[in-house]
C-alpha cells in the first residue's frame, strides 16, 4: 500500500484503551484476510470523530465506533440478506435475532471473545454479496451430526 493510500488511525489509537486497540487490530486482521474488503476512515460531519467503515465492492459491511473500553460496531443489512441471515441456523441465535428487528444492529465488542459470532455474521453478508456479485450460489458445506 503507498503512503497515499495508507489510513492513519492514530487518531483512534488515541481514543481507546490499550486493550480495545488490540480488539480492534485482531478485526480489522480478519477482515484483511477476506479477499475484496476494503476499509474507508470517514469522518462524522460535527465532532469529526473518524468511523472506520469495511465495504466488500461497494456494499458496507459494518462500521465502527472506538472510544475508551469499548467497540461498537453498525452491522447493515438490507431486506433480502436480513431475511437469508436470519435464516440461517449455523449463526448464534442471539445474533440472528439482532439482526431481525432493523436494517442495522449495533453489537458491542470489548474482547476477543465477542468478536466470534461477530465475524460469523460478516461472513455471512459476505457470503451473500459475493453470491449475488458472481451470479453462483456459494458452496454449502456438508455439517457434522
């Protein structure tokens, strides 16, 4: 990435503790790690307080809002994928039932350990996207009984 292209997030760095930081780079690792995501640093229009925003193409995935302990993240649904995912039974139910009362929810992540079904649920819109994107239905894996 060139230095142009390259995002500073000190500014975030400065907002948040230590262990939130850490929270936030293992996200934004794995989000690297899904081919075709990009991350866009916009900026709210009064506080000019950046948001970070992951897109796969140009559909948002979700964004996020880091200060002190805590990450919130905007996960954005529209009807169609909210129906698919709210469907679908791998995903924890507390998860699909978030995602089935709005077109957005609001998830909070203060460890590692919230980020797991976190991530699930992007790779499902990630999924979806990249189905409806390529035309094909994505491969569904046979699961363990």
């Amino acid at each position: 990435m060139s230095r142009r292209e390259a995002t500073d997030l000190s500014m975030i760095a400065d907002r948040v503790q230590p262990q939130t930081w850490s929270v936030f780079q293992g996200l934004r690792t794995r989000m690297r790690q899904l081919r075709g995501v990009t991350m866009k640093v916009q900026y709210e229009k009064h506080s000019r307080e950046p948001i970070p925003s992951f897109y796969y193409g140009n559909r948002q995935l979700f964004r996020v809002h880091a200060r002190g302990e805590e990450i919130s993240a905007t996960f954005h649904t529209d009807y169609k994928a909210r129906n698919r995912i709210t469907e679908n039974q791998s995903l924890d139910w507390r998860v699909r039932d978030q995602v089935k009362k709005r077109t957005w929810a609001a998830f909070t992540l203060r460890s590692s350990k919230d980020l797991g079904p976190f991530m699930d649920l992007v790779r499902a819109k990630y999924a979806l996207i990249d189905e409806e994107l390529s035309g094909r239905p994505v491969e569904e894996r046979p699961m363990a009984i």
